[in-house]
C-alpha cells in the first residue's frame, strides 16, 4: 500500500483535496482495468478467472478440467491412435466427451455474466 492510500483509507486523515481526488480517480481506474481482465478471462479462459481473483485451488482444478477437455480437440490424429496405445480408441468417444465437458465449463463460467438480483 502506498502512502497516499495507506492515509486515504487506513488513518484518514488530512491529505490535500486535490491529491485526494487524484488518488481516488487512480484507484477507480485501475480497479476498472481489473474488472475487465475479468471479464475477459471469464469469456475466454474459465477457470483462469478464479485464480485471477485468489481463488487459486478452485481456478486451477477448473483450468485443469478446461485444458483436459481441449486436449482431445488440439491433438486430433487421423488414425485416432494417442501416444502409448496398442490399440487405438475411435476419435468418435473422446471428441464428444471434451466437448461436453468444454460447454459444461463454458456455460458455468458465462453464468458469472448474467445480472444478479439484491
């Protein structure tokens, strides 16, 4: 913390009138920014949004389930065959499952979006 801000919101006492409107349009800014990284990585990144906030545990098991339902998607092979395999699986059983589990993750995260009621 600063000294302005540890005398604007901890003791609060006399800071200048114009330094303290300085200071609280510096936070109000840079708490905008915050707002809209959020956003961003709740839209793009689910999973990422959380830890953003210090969340870690939960935002990092949920980027986990994310990457785990991508993978399928990034490493499409023809012969469906993943590496180490005898005998490889059909591409038809795990494409679906990491696309379900990718909406799932998707639509869990775009509901932080919606407006919510007092």
């Amino acid at each position: 913390m600063c000294s302005k801000c540890h005398h604007l919101f901890t003791l609060k006492d006399g800071l200048h009138a114009e330094s303290r409107k300085r200071k609280l349009d510096e936070v109000a800014q840079f708490q905008t920014s915050q707002r809209r990284i959020h956003r961003f990585l709740i839209v793009l990144l689910p999973g990422a949004d959380q830890a953003f906030i210090g969340e870690t545990r939960e935002g990092f098991l949920e980027l986990l389930f994310f990457c785990f339902g991508l993978w399928p998607h990034l490493d499409h092979r023809p012969d469906g065959a993943l590496p180490g395999e005898i005998l490889p699986d059909p591409v038809s059983t795990w494409l679906p499952v990491g696309a379900l589990l990718l909406a799932i993750l998707f639509l869990r995260s775009w509901i932080k979006l919606l407006p919510r009621k007092s």
